[in-house]
C-alpha cells in the first residue's frame, strides 16, 4: 500500500500530508513531482493544499494542466483513491472530477482557524472510522472556500451520499454548509479542512487521523460498503 | 537643484565622493552613492551607537553585519533570525508595502542557507476609532502580510498590533522571519575566490522600486503619494520557487555565497558581496534579465525589484546551478564575476560606465554622523504626574470592559484569523497567548518567539521603556517555557538630525543594551528605520524586540489559559502605585503621561528563573505576565480562552485603580494544581520572589473581591464577546 503527494510548484501542504502519513501513521508515503508521466505504483494519490502555480489567474486553474494530471485523471478513472486538500480540492472542480466550484469565501477574507465539522456519511473510503453525525475538529485556511453548485447536481449529490462533511458553523458561506464532498463513484474526496494539521496531540488535536485512518483500513481491505 | 541633492546626497558627501574615485562621479555612480549613503542603506546616524548592544556569546554563531544573526539551539541546529521595516511603502501602498517587507525579510533568512519557519510582524497604526485611512491601512497591511506569508506557505505565529495618535500619519510595519538550519550548513554573502561568476537568479528586474532605500529616508510628507513608483511590487509564488531552488543548491556545494536583492537592489548586492569576500567584482548590466526595454543602467542598478538573488559560484559549476535553478522553472544567469582590484566596475557590453571602490559605497565608506541630543521638555513634564490628580472612577465592571474593548487590549483575532498560522504543522502554541511555540521536527525541542514593544512607555522615558521591552519580550518566552536566547531589533524612530529625536534614539540603545546584557540574550540582528515623521510630529520611539527561546522538551509548553476548575492562582511580584503610561491612563483617563514603572532588573532576572524552573518541573498550570491593564487585564485573559471563571480576592493598601490597573514590572500570574502549591511555593521562596494566593479558577465568572467589597463581578463570556469582537467591530 503506497500514498503519493503530488507537488506542484507552489504546493505548501505536500510536506504536512507527508509528515502525518509517514510519521504520525507510518504508511508507505513518496513525493510525485508535477513534471512526472506516471502515478501507476500508488493506491492513493493526494493533491495538497498550497497555491499551485502562485493561484494568479483563479484557484487551481493551472494545475491540470500540469504533466501529471494526465495520469492522475487515468488513476481515478480506475475507481483508486484521489484525495484533493483545500488546493487540492479546487484542482479537483477545475478539472470536473468533482462538482461545483469554490469561490472568494462571504467575507472576502482569508481565514485560518479550527472548525467544526460533521460526518454526513460514513460508508465511504474516507469516512468508515467515523460514525455517522459524529463531530471532528478540524482545521480551515482558505481564502477560496466557498462552495457552490447548481441545484440539479446538489439534489443528485444527496441523493448519492456525496456530502461526506458540513460545517457546524458556515465560516465562508458554502451551499448547505458544505466542508467536503466526493465523487458518485465514491472515489474521489474533495475537502477544504486540512485533516494533516491535526493529526497529533501536541499540535492541540488530532481528530484529522478519522479520516486519515479511514483511508487505510479501505486500503487494507478491512472496510466495504455495507 | 544641485545633482546631488537630487539623489539624497549633501555637498560634503558629494565631495567625499570625489575624494574617494578622484574625479566627479558620473550619473549612474552618483546614484549608486546615493543609495547607499541613504540612513536606510549606511546606517550614517545609528552606526556610531551600535557598539554599545552586546553582540556576542557562546550561542551566537553569527551577530549583526550579515543578512541575518544565528543562534545555537543545540543538536547541532540553530535558529537564524531578523526583523525589517517596511513603514514609508506601506503607509503609501499598504498591500504591496507590507507583502514586499514580508518578502524582503525571509530572503535574508534563506541566504544564510536556512530554511524559514515562521513569520512575527509588528505593527503600529493611527487612532483606528477616529480615521477611515487607519482602518485602510490596517486592512490593506493585514491582507499583504497574509497574501505573501499564506501564499509561500510560511506560518505566521506572532506579533503585536497597538494603535496610538503618534501613528496618524506613519505607522510601522516591521516582519521578522525566523529560519531553521544546521551549523555546517551556514551561508554567507562573500563574493570570494578571484575568478568565480556572479549569477543572477529570480525574477527580472523592472522600473519598481525605483529609489526605495531614499525614499524610506525622508519625512513622508503630502507629496510622498507620489513617490508610489518608489514601493516594489510582490510575487510570493516567484519567491518560494526562489526560496526552494536556493536551499536546493546551497546543498551541493557550488554556491561561494549568496545574497538577496534587498534595498538598493543590485548596487547593495554586489558591494556588500565585494567587500566582504576578495573586494572587487565586475558585472555586465546588459547581462541582467529585463522586464521592459530601454532601461538605464542607473534603473537597472537600483531598481528594487522582488525575488532576485546574487550567487557567487565556483568556477566551472554555472551549468549545474543553471539546472537546478531550471527545475524550480527560473533561469539563472552569469552576469560578472569576483575579482581581487577592490572595484566594484560596472559595465555596459565592452564600456565601463561605474568603477568605484568597493568599500568606499558601503557603510564602512559612508559618513558617519554623532547627531547633536538634548533632553526634550515633555520628558520633564511627564514626570511631574501624580495619581493624585486623577479622580477614583466609579463602577469597576465598567472599566475593566472599557480596557478589553479598547483595541491595544482587545483581541488580535481579527487579524491573525487572516494569516495562515499552521501551515507546516510545527505550531504548538498559537497566536493569542504571550509567545508561539514551534516544535523543532527531529528532537524534542522547541522555540518560543515574540516580538515587544510599549511605545508609550519608551516615549515618556525612553531608556526606562526600551529596557521593559527587552524584558517583557523575555517575560512571553519564560512564560511559554522557554529560555530565553537572543534578540533581533526593529528600531523605529523619528528624524535623527532633530536633537530631541536623537536623544530618544540613544536613551532607548543604551536601555536595550543595558537590558540584553542582564538577560544574557545579546543582539544578534536589526533594523533602524528613521525619519517616521510627518509635518506635524515624530512617531513614539518605537524599538521593537523580537526575541526567540528555546524549551528543550516542547511537551512541557505552557500557555496564559486557566485550565481547569480548583487550580490556585499566584500573583508574583509586587504591586505598586505605578500608573503612569498605563493603559489605563490612557484609555479612561484620555492622559499619556506620568513616571512609566520602575524596573528592578535583579528582581526581574530571580522571578523569571523561577517561573522557568516552575514550567520546566511540570508545576505550573499556567502563567501570564501582567502588562497592559494590569491585574484585572490580566485575570480576564487568562480565564477567556477555556471560558473559566476565578475567585479572587485582593487586599491592599491601595487605592482601588491602582491596585486592578497598575502596571508595576516583573508580575506574573501562575495557576497551580493545589498538590504541586508547596513545591512552587518553596522555588519562589528560594529565589526570593514576592509572591501572594489571590484565589482559585471557578466558575464562569470573573469575580475580584478587594477589602472585603465586590469591585469586579463579570460573566467571562461577555468579557469575552466583547474582547475578541471589539476590532472587528471598529473596522466593520
């Protein structure tokens, strides 16, 4: 089982995701270079949080265009994991493995904080060690959070159980107080919060482990939809 | 106007000029002198008072005179560390003044080789109740410093922002960057070996900043609107290529020395390389990457554009800096190369169009001014306060909440919400208690840093104020868990050729001097900025102390928070009649005046070592020092965060304002567990430090009992409500 970050340049969280799977989880985790053609050893591919490309033109507007998105798009295609962290997520709407777009949060500010989020559904690769409406803290900093879709893909999104967290209390003015959502296929994540940044006592919490820990008891095999 | 006037010079400058080529300078020559010789470049005013700071220990690895000082932290690691101004840029162009300073600062950082990790920023602004421009300024300095800091993914863990009338028309914005690195990994900014090219690496150089270093050395007047052109324009994401492709190539070897683009851009670069490697240097301008066509070799010379680096590299290595530099998708570019004639020769294609001594531009070839001082009035007439002639107020709930929701007491969050605080996952302690704590990833350590400064204090008695900073900036180390190591200094004052000025400057060197060599944390790096005046006044001297210290087992960091119910709370030290320069007096009494409290350092040394014993033993729940506000400040901060409430009792002998607003030096407030109450007890007694049990945490309100009568009784959550919404509510 083996964990790949993608680093693109201006990719910042790529060394916490790092980190927290190597050291606080000690999972089999390598460094993937944007200019690389193939992503075929990994079982989960992660795109970490940051400003790729310095973020000018519109939050994760470059980054698929980037050498490796071609194999990335091939990997999540295969139904393997593809998990997109803040920056992450907006490459993930940008290039349509996702739904909806993020844009300016409400009050136009940056913010960095810790919030609370709630489970909306358990049965996913990203979510089995939680329990349903279970309450995680986990950390925010965007300036881009806000999350918007069209009603049509909101209803189909219910529908599915693509909602997997919601914000206790609405920080950027986001749909339905939506924190994190994936794909139909259940095989993409999308999130805002940094589950990396709290994955340790000493850093004042370490809630972000349910999710980081879902994803490996669904990589052991030890977890299927019910 | 004469040509040297025109870029800053005075006539016996321009005739040590000559004295020192032989023959008048031409254009581009004279403006390179012009830069360098400014106060922001030269230092010509400060310079003769900096032998006073110590600069040395056995834990400085490197003290002030390169891109930034080093200090030993042990396991062989060290912590590099500066603090810059961007004050003038950023009262004219908020945003970009302050983003370029956040800039500039961790460029000096990474050229020493080490890898930055955190960001503090101080921050000083008009009266944000009475000025729409102040809120402008604030939110456009606040946005800049989170717009670069948040996008090169660098935390930014500290700080302090206060507001008073001296800022109207010039506030401060002073960055500090701190960075990790290995002692057998330090760089420095030598252009040595004869014969080893200069490279030019990063962003093209552009019209921007055009003359910055000068215009950072005037007054700003009405007309400095216009000098916007002069204020340089930032590209975080082009930076922390810059920052990864330099650490990149620091570790193969190749590089001789490196050093950023700073003030005076490639003229500073190249002279301060020269002099302090084999002396001369030889670069070809039409070499240098451009942003636009038909620039002056003056431009490009002096230009302060963002995001450039000098490298030295050894002979024959060029293509494999130029490949390294390539991956981070820059390009590199040789454009001279080191020589041993003590010349700094500046060419254009085959014609010569500078050719200077080296030494002669920089700060040991600069005037050097011994500026007049004198003893200026109000400084007198302060003193002659007495507490006497202001009357008790009446409704103490009333004035603790005035004091919370004014905004130097108030909560920062509004503010530090906006930068990325976190990022790296190091932040053990984050913003909001007396100092951030960062782990130190690979060991058990961890460091402690703040940066201080109570302006007000060091106006009314500048060697006084200057010494508190030094020890309150030690006071939030020791109270995170820390000892503390070293200072960086951000030294803001007014006109230096104005007497009155100029004493306040030199009261305040000998105070931080005199405080630094108490604490045994010598000054290891700095920034003077003058001139922060407008037509009408200068702004309060303003010499900021970032410090940093080191806990050799970061689990055992404390913070300012009461933690749970039962906990018994210790006032140390003593309270006095001490209100002169308070908060209090300031905010309830509209007074900025009277005698600012005594500062026993002895005493300050014995409470501090004994708190950091306390911590280091595991016994203490938490600690605060007392500082603005007082006592009852103090109280309420330590009960908001966890929303604990505390019983407390005071009995005095003194006047009730006092007693809860007096901001008598070296207290602190501790909570204990009541099983670990005797062995605190028996650490302050053996350090002879005065201490009393004032109560307990309880409850969730703030109640003080003082002589027998209920003089404060306030449920914390809407001590709280108001405290942490009190900035946003002024700037919405």
């Amino acid at each position: 089982m083996k964990f790949g970050i993608v680093v693109f340049p201006g990719s910042n969280c790529d060394i916490d995701c790092y980190h927290a799977l190597k050291d606080t989880l000690g999972q089999d985790v390598e460094y993937i270079w944007h200019d690389t053609e193939e992503v075929k050893e990994y079982d989960c591919v992660i795109l970490p949080g940051g400003f790729s490309y310095g973020d000018y033109l519109r939050c994760g507007a470059v980054a698929p265009f980037s050498r490796v998105m071609d194999a990335v798009k091939v990997h999540a295609d295969k139904g393997k994991l593809l998990v997109g962290i803040c920056n992450g997520f907006q490459i993930l709407t940008e290039m349509g493995l996702l739904p909806g777009a993020l844009v300016r949060n409400k009050n136009l500010k940056f913010i960095c904080d810790t919030v609370a989020l709630k489970v909306e559904n358990k049965e996913t690769p990203f979510t089995n060690r939680c329990t349903h409406g279970q309450i995680i803290n986990i950390p925010i900093a965007h300036g881009e959070g806000n999350y918007v879709v069209d009603d049509e893909e909101l209803e189909k999104m219910k529908k599915n159980g693509q909602i997997l967290f919601t914000y206790q209390e609405n920080p950027n003015g986001s749909v339905l107080d939506i924190a994190g959502i994936c794909n139909e296929n259940k095989n993409v994540l999308g999130m805002m919060p940094h589950p990396e940044r709290a994955c340790e006592d000493l850093l004042g919490n370490d809630d972000g482990k349910f999710i980081l820990q879902s994803i490996i008891s669904f990589l052991e095999g030890g977890w299927k939809s019910e | 106007m004469n040509n040297y006037d025109a870029v800053g010079l005075t006539r016996d400058e321009y005739d040590r000029i000559i004295d020192y080529i032989g023959r008048e300078p031409n254009e581009l020559e004279l403006n390179m002198y012009g830069v360098m010789w400014s106060e922001h470049c030269s230092y010509k005013h400060s310079r003769p008072l900096f032998k006073h700071f110590p600069t040395s220990g056995e834990k400085v690895l490197q003290g002030p005179g390169e891109n930034a000082g080093i200090v030993d932290i042990g396991d062989n690691l060290a912590i590099a560390m500066k603090i810059e101004s961007h004050n003038h840029p950023s009262a004219i162009e908020p945003y970009q003044g302050a983003a370029t300073g956040v800039g500039g600062i961790i460029r000096d950082i990474f050229a020493m080789g080490a890898r930055p990790i955190a960001l503090l920023n101080s921050l000083r602004f008009g009266e944000i109740e009475k000025y729409d421009r102040v809120k402008y300024l604030l939110e456009g300095v606040v946005e800049g410093i989170a717009g670069y800091g948040n996008c090169i993914g660098i935390p930014t863990v500290g700080g302090e922002v206060y507001f008073n009338s001296s800022y109207n028309g010039n506030p401060l914005v002073n960055a500090m960057c701190v960075g990790i690195i290995e002692h057998d990994k330090i760089h420095r900014g030598n252009a040595s070996g004869v014969g080893n090219s200069i490279m030019y690496v990063g962003a093209a150089t552009g019209r921007d900043g055009i003359g910055g270093a000068s215009f950072a050395s005037v007054e700003l007047t009405e007309e400095s609107e216009e000098k916007r052109s002069a204020v340089q324009v930032g590209d975080p994401f082009m930076e922390k290529l810059l920052l990864e492709a330099c650490l990149e190539l620091l570790d193969t070897g190749s590089i001789v020395g490196i050093q950023d683009l700073g003030a005076a851009g490639l003229t500073s670069a190249c002279c301060e390389t020269a002099t302090r490697g084999e002396g001369g240097m030889e670069i070809d301008v039409l070499k240098i990457p451009r942003r636009e066509k038909g620039m002056h070799p003056v431009e490009v010379m002096i230009s302060e554009s963002q995001e450039r680096m000098l490298l030295i590299v050894e002979k024959g290595r060029e293509r494999e800096v130029e490949e390294i530099v390539e991956k981070w998708g820059l390009h590199a570019v040789v454009i001279g190369k080191v020589t041993d004639n003590d010349k700094l020769v500046v060419k254009e294609g085959e014609k010569v169009v500078a050719d200077i001594p080296a030494e002669s531009l920089d700060s040991s070839g600069a005037p050097k001014y011994y500026s007049d001082y004198q003893v200026p009035e109000y400084y007198k007439e302060a003193k002659k306060f007495k507490y006497n002639d202001i009357k008790e107020p009446t409704g103490y709930n009333e004035v603790l909440l005035n004091l919370l929701k004014s905004p130097n007491i108030a909560s920062k969050e509004w503010i530090y919400r906006q930068y990325d605080h976190m990022v790296r996952t190091n932040t053990v302690v984050k913003p909001g208690s007396d100092a951030a704590v960062l782990r130190i990833r690979g060991t058990k350590k961890g460091i402690a840093l703040t940066t201080d400064c109570n302006s007000r204090y060091c106006y009314l008695d500048p060697r006084e104020g200057s010494k508190i900073a030094v020890v309150e900036a030690a006071r939030n180390i020791v109270c995170s868990g820390a000892k503390p190591l070293a200072v960086t200094d951000g030294l803001n004052f007014g006109n230096p050729e104005k007497p009155d000025r100029y004493w306040q400057f030199r009261e305040s060197i000998l105070g931080i001097s005199e405080a630094c060599r108490e604490l045994d944390t010598p000054v290891i790096s700095g920034n003077v900025s003058f001139y922060n005046e407008t037509d009408t006044h200068a702004i309060h001297p303003t010499p900021i102390i970032g410090m940093v210290g080191v806990l050799d087992d970061v689990e055992k960091a404390c913070t300012m928070y009461f933690k749970s119910e039962g906990d018994i709370i210790l006032q140390l030290g003593e309270t006095k009649a001490e209100i002169g320069g308070s908060e209090y007096l300031s905010i309830i009494h509209h007074l900025e005046t009277g005698e600012i409290p005594f500062i026993n350092m002895a005493m300050e040394k014995r409470v501090q070592e004994a708190i950091l014993e306390a911590i280091q033993r595991g016994l203490l729940e938490s600690a605060h020092d007392l500082s603005e506000g007082g006592i009852a400040v103090g109280l309420a901060e330590c009960s908001m965060e966890k929303g604990l409430g505390a019983e407390i009792t005071l009995n005095t002998n003194l006047r009730r304002d006092l007693e809860l607003f007096s901001e008598s030096q070296s207290r602190f407030l501790i909570s204990v567990k009541p099983a670990n109450l005797d062995a605190v007890a028996r650490i302050l007694e053996e350090s002879r430090v005065p201490f009393r049990s004032i109560g307990k945490v309880m409850g969730n309100k703030l109640q003080i009992v003082m002589n027998q009568e209920t003089v404060i009784e306030l449920p914390v959550a809407e001590i709280e409500e108001l405290w942490r919404g009190a900035i946003k509510c002024l700037i919405e």
